[in-house]
C-alpha cells in the first residue's frame, strides 16, 4: 500500500499516481481501485484510503468506477485537485451519472475530489493542513 511518506500533499499525489497506473488493467476486466471493485458491466463508487502523513491528516478520495460491458481502454478522469475548482467537481458527479456501463466498451475511473481536506476547508490553492498545492507534488 502506501508508504508514510513527508506529507499528505505527497500521499495524495502517490495514491492518484497509484490510480493511473492501475487504469493499464483491460476494462471488461474486474477493476479494483480503493474500497470500489467493478465487475464487467457495473458502475461501483468508493475510496481511496490515504494514510496519515507526517501532518497526521489521513484523508479519503471519492471515486466511481464504471466498468463497461465490453473489453476497451480505460480512462481516468481527476478533478479537485485544488479545493474551489467546483465545476470539475460537478462535472464528474453529472459524468458518473450519465454513464451507463452496459453500454460502455472500456472502462472510465472518476476521482470526484481528489483533494478532499481543501475542499473541505474552502481552502483555494493548498491543503490546509500541510499548506502545499496538490498540483506541484505530482511524482
């Protein structure tokens, strides 16, 4: 899983990565990504756990899965990012919905709010406990 590593801004950033990488997996396939395991033709939402970092802030990444009927590429959809890009949010939850896994060849991963403790806090550019931008600590 992941490592503890400086910051929470860092944790993310790693689990996000983690998510991408994950997506080479064939869709049609059963995805698994945090607490969401999608099978062929299911849409599945759940989180990515991310552990405490030296802030001592463990947080969680609200996430869908929507696993198409038939084999395809998979894509990866990130928003949130920095806690007051509202239209991204947004966007994703209206996506999620629209999607229908039954009639999707591959499979789409939506990171609603990838940084969650900013939103939460209505910070604009940096967590607020960690005070780093999410968007500048990418690997």
């Amino acid at each position: 899983m992941l490592m503890r590593i400086v910051s929470a801004a860092v944790d993310v950033s790693r689990a996000l990565a983690l998510l991408v990488t994950c997506c080479i997996a064939n869709a049609n396939e059963t995805i698994r990504v945090g607490t969401a395991i999608a099978e062929s033709g299911e849409r599945v939402r759940g989180v990515i756990a991310v552990a405490a970092g030296d802030d001592g802030v463990a947080t969680e990444i609200p996430i869908t899965v929507v696993n198409g009927a038939e084999a395809g590429p998979v894509l990866a959809l990130i928003a949130g990012v920095h806690g007051s890009e509202y239209a991204p949010i947004l966007a994703m939850q209206q996506v999620a919905g629209d999607l229908q896994a039954e009639q999707l060849a591959g499979a789409v991963i939506i990171v609603h709010i990838a940084n969650l403790p900013s939103f939460q806090r209505r910070t604009i550019y940096v967590g607020p406990h960690d005070l780093k931008n999410l968007n500048r600590s990418f690997p």
